[in-house]
C-alpha cells in the first residue's frame, strides 16, 4: 500500500497545479483522479469511476440541485424575483446593504427548504446576484452574500449532511437538527451586522450614490411583489411540515409551483419555459461533473489511506482536550480548502468523534461545529463548491478573483462563529436540551 | 514481502458492531492465523463504492473483498439474491440459518449463483434481525391497512398484501420522513441500529416479533484474488467468516438489548403482534417467496431447499 | 473544413442537449404524481424516485456534452482569463487534453463495460419492485464521455480558430 504521506503532497499539488493552469475544474478533477488511480491504486480500481458517476448522478437526494435551479431559473424569467428585489427595495432601501442582508434572510429561509447546500447557493445566483448587481451592490457583495448565505443550506435542517454525521457518530439526529437552528441563525446574524458595517463605510458598492426613500403607500403597494414567493416557500415547507413531500420530493413542488406562479404572474409562455430548461441543465451539468470528479479524488485519496494519516495527526497532538479540539478544527478547514464534504465526513468523523467522546466533549456540539466547519470548506479557496457555482452562474464580467476575495469577510465570520460556540456552547446546546 | 494485503469495504459504518466484527474476528483474526501472511485494511460502506453496484465493483477487482446484501442484487440475479440474503416467513433463529448455509447445502447454492457474476461467495455474515418501528402501534394485521411503510423487494409486496402502502426511501430521507409523516413506518435494522438512526425520536412503536428474525449480509470475494490464494490461508478465510459471523450475532444481541432498553426509557413502547395473528402473517410471506419456484434454476432449487429444511424443524 | 465540424458537433450536441432539458419537466411531473398518488389516494409507485433519479442521469450525462461545448465547465481563472489566446489554446491542447484524455477513457471504456454487463444479464431495478431496465440509465455513461469527446475535438478546433482570427486581426492592426 503507498504511503498517504507521500500521495498527499502529490495529489493536491497537482491539483492546484491544473486548477491554477485553468483547467476545467471537472477535467482537472477527473482526469487526474484517474491517472492517480491508475499509478498508485490499480487500473482495476479505475472501476470505481463509472460507478460513483453513476451514484451521483442517479442519487434521489440531489434531484433537488436541478429542481431548485429550475425554480429559480422560472422565478427570474417571469419577472418574480425582480418584484421581490424591488419590494426588498422599497422598504430596505434607504439602508444601505438592505438588499444584501434581504439576500441573507432569503437564504436563511432556503435553507429551511433544502437539506443539500448547492441547490440554494446556485439557485440564489440565479435570483439575487444580478437583482442586487443592477440595484447598486459591488460585486463584493453580491458575490459574498450569496455564496456565504448559500452554505448555511447544511446548519438550518432539515439537512442531509447531519444524517450523515449522526449515523458515523451515532448521534441523535433530532439533536443535531435543534442545534443547528441557533448557529445558523447567529451566523445570519453576524453576517447581516458585517454587511450593515460594510454598507456604512462603503456605500458605493451597497446601494450606489443616490439613495431613494419611498413613501408609507409605495411600500404596502409594492408588498404584493412578496405574495407569490410567499406562497410558493409556504407551499414547499408547508408540503415537508404536513407530511405531503419527502424534503427532496418537496423541490418538485417549488419547481412546480414556479411554473405556476409564472401563470398567475401572466408571465408564462413556451419561450421562458424552455430557457429555464436550457439554463437549468447547463448549471446542473456544471455542477453535477464537477461532482462526479470531486467524488473520485475523495475515494482515491480515501483508499490511499487518508484516514491513517489524519489519525496519526490527532494522536500526535498534546493531550489538552482544547488543543485536540482546535488541532481538529484546523485539520477540518485544511481538509475543507482542497477536499468535498462526504470525503471528509468518510476520512475523518470515525477518527474524531470516538476521540472526542472519549475527552469528554458533547458529540452533538462537535458535530454542529463539524458542520459550521463543511459550510466553511464550501467558501475556501482553492477547491470550494460554491465558488464554483457562483462562477457558473455570474456574470462575465465577474472573475474568479472576484469570488475568492469576496467570501474572505464571511470565511473569518465564520471562523468567529466557531469560536462564540466554542465558548459558549450552549448556543449549541440550548436548544437540543430543551426538546429532548 | 510477499505478504497479501487486501482491501474490504463492510456495510456498514465503523463502529457499528457488524463492522466491529468483520475487522476483530475476520480481518485481525485471518492476519493472526496466518502468521501475518494476509492482513486487510477495512473501509466503512460507501467508502470506495456504492453498495448497491457492489458485485461490479468486487468482480472487477476495485476490492479484493466486500461486505454486501444480497437484497440490492435482486435485479441482477432474480430471487435467489433474496433467499440468499432471508425471506420472512421462513428461518427463525441464527442457528437456524447457519444449519441451512453450512448443513443443508445453501452455502454451494449461493456459491454457485454469485459465481456468475464473477464473485466468489465465501459466506454469510449472519446479522441481527431488521425490525420495524411505527407511529402508530401495531399489533394486528389489520393495522397494516393503509400504514406507508419504509420497504423494498418481497417485503414490500408482503406489507402490501395486507393492504399497506409500501414507499421505498434511501437512508438519508427516513428519519425526517418519519418526523413530518411523510412515512409512518420504516423497517430498517435492529434495534441498535434503529437507535443509531435516531427513529425512537419519531417513531414511538418498536414492533414485535421482528418481520426479518435472520437477515444476513455476505463476504464477497473477487474470485481472481481468491484463486490465487494459498489453500491453507482460504481455510483460514473460510472459518473466519464463521468466527466474525457469530462474534456480529453475539455482540448485537448484547447492544440491541441495551438499546430496546434505552429506546423504552425514552418513551417507546413495544407492539407485539399476537402469535396466531403473526403465524398468518408469516404465511402470507412464505406463498409469496414460495413462488419464485416458478421462475425455476436455482431459486426453484433453493425454495425446495428452504421448504425441505423448514420441514425437517417440524414448520 | 475543420470549423465546419465543430459547428456540425456543436449543433448536434445542442439538439442532444435540448431534448434532455426536457427531462426537468419529466422529473418534476413524475414527482408531483407520486406525492398526489400517494397522498390523496394512498396509491404510491414503485417507479416515481427510480425513474426520476434515472431521468437525472440521462440529464446530467448526456446533457453534459452541450455544457461543455457551450463553456459551462467552469475554470478557476485567476490566471487564466490574463493569458493570450494562443496560451490558453496550448493549455488545452496539451494539458487539459491529457486530463480529459485519462478522464474520458474510463468513462467511455469502463462506464461501457459497466453498461454492457448490466445490459447483458437485463439488470431490472432491484427496490422499486417495478423492475425497470437500469441498464439504459448506465449506457448514459459511455454515451455521454463518448459525446464529451466529440465536444472537446470541438472545442479545441474553436480555440485554434480563435489564435488564427487574432493574429490575422493582429496583422490588420499593424
Ligand atoms: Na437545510
Ligand atoms: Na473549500
């Protein structure tokens, strides 16, 4: 078996290598997994290729990235989400970076809607990066908010990812579920007060030079611009909550529900039902190769033995619990800059989580700080999910430069976010105590 | 240096005891018997591959060696994957089931089926029963009436001939399923693993007698890799699984104990279906695998089999 | 000439492309009937979540081709969008192909003996009881890296024909 500790330098070196060439990121991913594979596995191994496509892409759990993708994309050609931008407008207006934290707010309610992070990260670029582009927002912040608000899809349940966790960690899933509510929201918190700060000391790019306040009647006339997306997150949680919809059926309602909406809009027409098919499987395509590569470098770096490499780290450390604990943290966000989610959760919770009990900590506080941790990783460069979303999404005229640095401000919010519940860990902990 | 270094993928998470099990009394064990000429390095399900395309990945050799169920191969290889992995209405204790595997002959049987699909079947791993919990209790076969129940394969075709609404669902989905009642009913593991899975939260009924007693899993070998052993480590092999089998059926029933225990603690309560009710129910269950008879080959040969058995313990 | 077959690739990669984007449709209305059947009349499918999720590979697969023709496979470009044409044109012929190379072999050849051997013994869905050939949902696999291969002779044929248009406007401008 070769050594992880040679394969290590050598995978991810060559993968930042492609990246920073400018390879595609899915070819980058994929080819290089297979030539790895192929050197230090076997060519048998190559096997494993085909089949994770094909998991991936015939998971029922992600047909809610397309789904959602197809709402949004219906939402923004009939008009809808222009009505929610400019009712956001009327009434937030004068506040400079209220259209940034309405971004925020709206995204908090997503993730409400969603049990995977990509399908409201890509679905809010969609809605709200050229809705907030064309009302004055630099890129900085439209590109943050989006990807940053995006992330919290996994914290706020329902979410897929803390089933995942709870069954390696044996963990309730009820309680994981209670004790992401509080974070998430801090951390929407926090990221609305950094934008509303932002917003004071820059207000060319929240909001351009001129600021308009509307009167008491323009707001309430322009509230009717809500009604439709109302329904439509009343109709989507409402169909999880009543038991109607499974919460990957439950897209199907939001994706259908647009195409209603779009009708009592009068928007609707064969034209615009057909582009947002068109747009919905080119992002979904985007999305779901870069998946299909990502899933191969995680399994290969998984069979080369990560897992022994992460467990020799921890060992290694002091024997303080905090030291073990933050060591973990900064294993967690390395892992997270240049590895997917479900590869890290595979290499890594079965190491920590024994350990973890082991000094004593709670298990379900660690593993909403794992989570807060995999929504981080979502946002680090070089290898960050939502980066690349938002790169398929934005405008042109948006670089990839432009991304990184724009999420750096929500990266170190986050990190704060780590720290507050690490030292107060009943933020975590006061809810899930409180219900069972 | 020329030690033998196989990878195996369980099914299983680790920590789990079946997966517990499989590195103890199979891996430790088969590297300890055989003066370290064979050691494995063991990869929790989902690891390397995704289990439902596991025969593909084992015969092809992306792992020496797997822990599967047969249950998922159905589609592949028609009944016999079910009877292979149990089939309600039939064998009730583990002893049961490792006397048809290693004293009836089940054991070439399933041999023989996998050997088609280029895998070489060194055995069951015997599991703990996989039971239902409910919303609502169950303790009659009337309650199945219009119950949405978490089910797949014969199973489902068996809960719906009482009138029940089968939903098949992967593993992510169940517990919140559960909770917005989306399902009102799941059978899954026993009942440890019912606890890992957190249903006791949103499923306050744990049904009793268990619809699947003698589930097992199966030790997959890629047949290239088992051809080129040395006869003696396959023996080793070959009484390991037994070892590991029996050390899972073993260490289970003493966490399935505490977890029931922990589960009622916490407000669930058990659901017993009555034995007369129970014994119609089972045979309901057995007409439907009774029937794959029909298809003739090897099903046919081992529902004969299975019947022949079940005649001689007296059912 | 060799412009010529990339617009023909591309024009036929979008007529695939366009007939998979129906599938949403598909997808969202086989869902919603499996949620109406299920919960009004208690009459759920075996069918609705496999062929949905089957559907999606079908998208995701052979919808690919066009999104990669299209220029959707996104890049880290922090240094990239700054090079010349013609540098960008020799990275992707030299090391993007070999990547793309490595990455659609498999696909092609393993993904197709994974079909194939699902085709060959008429692999039927084993959960949904409804016993739906998987087999045409994997030969998405090899048709679709086979079809990304075509999006890619294409691509690389449009770069070129970019570095020429250059230098001859280059030529113009002197
Ligand atoms: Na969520
Ligand atoms: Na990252």
């Amino acid at each position: 078996m070769p050594d992880p500790l040679l394969v290590t330098p050598l995978l991810f070196g060559s993968m930042l290598f492609f990246l920073a060439l400018g390879v595609p990121i899915a070819i980058a991913l994929g080819g290089l997994s297979a030539a790895m594979i192929y050197f230090f596995w076997s060519p048998m191994a190559l096997n494993m290729m085909p089949l994770r496509a094909f998991q991936n892409t015939s998971s029922f759990e992600y047909i809610a990235i397309p789904l959602f993708i197809f709402m949004a994309t219906m939402l923004q050609k009939s008009r809808i989400a222009e009505d929610l931008y400019d009712t956001m407008q009327k009434f937030f207006g004068g506040l400079r970076g209220g259209l940034a934290i309405g971004t925020i707010i709206i995204c908090t309610v997503f993730a409400a809607m969603a049990g995977i992070s990509g399908a409201a990260t890509i679905s809010m670029g969609v809605l709200a990066i050229p809705a907030m582009l064309s009302r004055g927002y630099g890129k900085d912040m439209a590109l943050g908010s989006v990807a940053a608000g995006g992330s919290l899809g996994i914290l706020i349940p329902p979410s897929v990812t803390m089933i995942v966790y709870g069954l390696v960690a044996n963990t309730s899933i009820g309680k994981l579920y209670a004790g992401g509510v509080l974070p998430g929201l801090l951390i929407a918190v926090l990221f609305s007060v950094y934008l509303l700060l932002r917003g004071q000391l820059q207000p060319s790019i929240a909001g351009g030079a001129t600021m308009t306040r509307y009167s008491l009647g323009e707001k309430l006339v322009s509230l009717k611009g809500l009604v439709l997306p109302l329904g439509l997150v009343a109709s989507v949680l409402g169909s999880i909550l009543l038991g109607v919809a499974s919460v990957s059926e439950a897209a199907a309602i939001g994706a259908g529900g647009a195409i209603v909406a779009a009708a009592v809009r009068r928007q609707l027409n064969w034209q615009s039902m057909q582009e947002s098919a068109f747009e919905t499987l080119l992002l979904s395509c985007m999305i779901f190769w870069i998946i299909i590569g990502a899933s191969a470098l995680s399994t290969f770096y998984t069979a080369m033995g990560a897992s022994r490499l992460i467990e020799g780290m921890v060992l290694g450390l002091d024997l303080n619990p905090y030291v073990i604990l933050i060591g973990m943290q900064v294993i967690l966000l390395a892992l997270g800059m240049v590895l997917d989610t479900v590869g890290i959760i595979l290499i890594t919770a079965p190491i920590f989580v024994p350990i973890i009990i082991q000094l004593g900590f709670d298990p379900v506080w660690f593993g909403i700080l794992y989570i807060i941790n995999m929504e981080i990783g979502f946002l680090t460069p070089p290898f960050g999910y939502n980066l690349f979303y938002l790169r398929g999404v934005a405008p042109d005229s948006v670089s990839m430069m432009d991304i990184y640095k724009s999420v750096i401000p929500f990266i170190l919010l986050m990190l704060l976010a780590v720290a507050i519940c690490i030292i107060f860990p009943e933020i975590i902990l006061y809810l899930p105590n409180a219900i069972f | 240096d020329d030690a033998i270094v196989w990878r195996i993928q369980s099914n299983l998470n680790a920590g789990e005891p079946g997966y517990v099990a499989l590195q103890e009394k199979f891996a430790n064990l088969s590297k300890e018997l055989s003066g370290g000429r064979i050691s494995f390095e063991v990869y929790p399900v989902g690891a390397l591959f995704p289990i439902k395309d596991g025969l593909e990945a084992v015969s092809v050799g992306l792992t020496e060696m797997a822990v599967l169920t047969g249950g998922y191969y159905a589609g592949k290889m028609g009944p016999i994957a079910n009877l292979e992995s149990g089939v309600p209405g039939s064998l009730r204790t583990p002893i049961e089931r490792y006397n048809f595997f290693y004293n009836e002959g089940f054991l070439e049987l399933a041999r023989k089926a996998y050997e088609a699909h280029g895998v070489f079947y060194l055995g069951p791993q015997l599991s703990s029963s996989w039971d239902i919990m409910s919303k609502k209790p169950i303790t009659s076969m009337a309650d199945f009436q219009g119950l949405k129940i978490r089910s797949f394969g014969l199973e489902a075709k068996w809960y719906e001939s009482m009138g029940a609404t089968p939903v098949f669902m992967g593993g992510g989905e169940i517990y919140t399923a559960l909770a917005t009642g989306v399902l009102d009913a799941a059978r899954w593991a026993s009942a440890s693993g019912n606890q890992n899975n957190s249903f006791h939260e949103v499923a306050k009924y744990y049904v009793q007698p268990s619809p699947m007693p003698v589930p097992n899993n199966f030790f997959a070998v890629n047949q290239t890799a088992w051809n080129a052993l040395p006869e003696d480590i396959k023996a080793i092999l070959n009484q390991a699984v037994v070892a590991s089998s029996f050390d899972y059926i073993a260490r289970a029933d003493m966490l399935d104990s505490k977890a029931l225990r922990e589960m009622q603690e916490s407000g669930v309560q058990i659901s017993v279906i009555p034995d007369a009710e129970w014994a119609q129910m089972e045979e309901e269950a057995a007409k439907l695998w009774k029937g794959y008879a029909a298809q003739g080959g090897l099903a046919q040969k081992g529902v004969e089999m299975l019947e022949k058995f079940l005649a001689k313990l007296g059912r | 000439m060799l412009e010529r077959l990339s617009g023909y690739i591309d024009q036929g990669l979008a007529v695939i492309g366009k007939i998979v984007a129906f599938l949403i449709f598909a997808m969202i209305g086989v869902i919603v009937f499996e949620m109406i059947s299920r919960g009004l009349f208690d009459m759920p499918s075996s069918w609705a979540h496999e062929l949905s999720a089957w559907m999606l590979t079908l998208f995701i697969l052979l919808g690919g081709p066009w999104a990669l023709a299209k220029g959707q496979f996104v890049r880290v470009d922090v240094f990239h969008a700054a090079m010349s044409p013609k540098m960008k044109a020799l990275i992707d012929t030299f090391v993007s192909t070999i990547l793309f190379a490595c990455f659609a072999a498999v696909l092609v050849w393993l993904g197709g003996k994974f079909a194939y051997g699902s085709f060959l013994i008429g692999e039927r869905s084993a959960t949904g009881g409804w016993g739906g050939p998987v087999w045409i949902a994997k030969a998405a696999i090899p048709v679709g890296g086979a079809l990304l291969c075509l999006a890619w002779v294409s691509h690389l044929i449009r770069l070129w024909a970019a570095v020429k248009a250059e230098a001859a406007g280059g030529e113009d401008n002197a």
